[in-house]
C-alpha cells in the first residue's frame, strides 16, 4: 500500500507545527510523493495565520521541490449548523479544502443527533472537498447515513494518522467508518495532518494496515494514484485540475 499525495499537512503558520512550505514539499519528494495540500489551520483556531494568509495563495508556486502544490485550509466547524471560519467567498478561491471539527472552536460533547447535523450540513457546502478527523468519539455520528450523503455530494473521508498521537479514543471507529465508506461508495484520502516533515515521512503505516485487513479498494482511495487524484480533483471542479494533471501525469 502506498499513496502518492499527502492532501492534509500544516507549517509554521500555527505555533505548534515546525517546518516551512519547503521543507515540508522537501519531505514530500523524499517520501515519494507527486503532490502535496499545505492546509493550515483557518484562523478560529487560536495560534494560526490571520485570514488574509488563505486569501494570498497566489503568492506561492505551483510546483515547490518538484512537488505539485495544492494550497487550501483546515476549516474549522463553528456550529451545529456546519458553519465555518472562512467565507464561501475565499473557500470558493482554493486547492483543497478539509473540513473538521476542534474543540477551541466547538467545545464540549456533542450529541449523535448534533454531529449527524453538522456533517450533513457540510456534505451540502460545495467548497468543502474532504471531511478530517471525523472518527473522534466526542462527536461521533451515524457513519452510515451520512457517508451516504458524503458520497451522493462527492466529499472525502478522511483517513488520519495524527489520531493515533493525538485522538486515540477516535481509533476503534475508524473501522466503523471505513466499513461504511466501502458499503457506501465513499471515497477517502490516507492522510498524515503532519506537523513536522517527520510526521510527514513516518506516520501512514498504521492507516496502511488498517485499509489492508479491510481489502479497501485502491479506486476509492483518492490519494492512491496519480489518476485518482487528478480525477477528483475535475470532479469537485477545481480550476488547479488541469494544472496539476499537467505536471504529475
């Protein structure tokens, strides 16, 4: 098992991630990798960029270190209605967009009946490409009705290895909601939400044994080929797609 993007990876933007854009892009050649989504925190999170950082992506290459780069956010979820903390306005403008819920910006327990809200609602945002971090038990949803709405609205399911350092008590879903993504046609991305180019290079074995016990298929994965990605990409009508199957097909 292997992947060929990293859609979900954060830099020194927010105070508790340490690498640069290029090193970052560094590590993602030295892993394998064809492309890579530098996707920070939006700014409701309290240590991130202030929002004009997320307006001026124009700023930057397509290509760093011979890496194809997808520019974007991590979105923060600010209610029970899938509100987020960036305008559709500027969301509209982006690469990638990952959508997750943080408890600085949602605190507490939420209800199964409050989560399935939430992810409902987002599943109907078009500005929104990939659910992250979505198995933690503190919001835990129904995973197979709303990886049905996912599917129907071409989200991703986010398949996260920063949870087994981080949200440990989200690990005993992620087989739950792998099972509903496959019996639901729901796509997903294999993702660090690296920190550090460590994180980066090391953290995805985990996440390979897992989709391996299950046979998750490799057309499902949308980071697992260049094809794949480039493919979903034109479907959630990404001005980048033909940029970026310029450079890596």
């Amino acid at each position: 098992m292997q992947v060929i993007a990293d859609l979900h990876t954060h830099t020194l933007c927010a105070s508790h991630a340490y690498q640069t854009v290029n090193e970052m892009a560094a590590a993602a050649k030295a892993a394998g990798y064809c492309a890579l989504a530098v996707t920070d925190h939006a700014p409701a999170m309290p240590d991130t960029a202030h929002s004009w950082h997320f307006a001026n992506w124009r700023a930057m290459p397509r290509t760093v270190a011979g890496v194809a780069m997808l520019y974007g956010a991590e979105a923060n979820v600010m209610d029970t209605k899938g509100g987020l903390d960036l305008p559709q306005s500027q969301l509209a403008q982006m690469d990638w967009v990952v959508a997750s819920i943080h408890s600085p910006c949602l605190p507490g327990l939420l209800t199964r009946k409050e989560a399935n809200r939430i992810w409902l609602h987002i599943a109907e945002n078009p500005y929104v490409d990939c659910i992250g971090h979505s198995e933690q038990e503190n919001y835990r949803y129904d995973y197979d009705v709303v990886t049905k709405a996912f599917a129907q609205n071409h989200k991703v399911v986010e398949l996260n290895a920063g949870s087994f350092a981080v949200r440990q008590d989200g690990i005993p879903n992620m087989r739950a909601l792998l099972t509903a993504c496959l019996e639901n046609g729901c796509r997903i991305a294999v993702d660090s939400d690296a920190h550090s180019d460590w994180k980066l290079q090391t953290s995805l074995p985990p996440l390979f044994a897992m989709l391996e016990e299950l046979s998750f298929p490799q057309e499902l994965i949308v980071n697992a080929t260049r094809e794949n990605l480039v493919q979903e990409l034109k479907l959630h009508g990404k001005r980048c797609a033909d940029e970026i199957g310029g450079i890596i097909l």
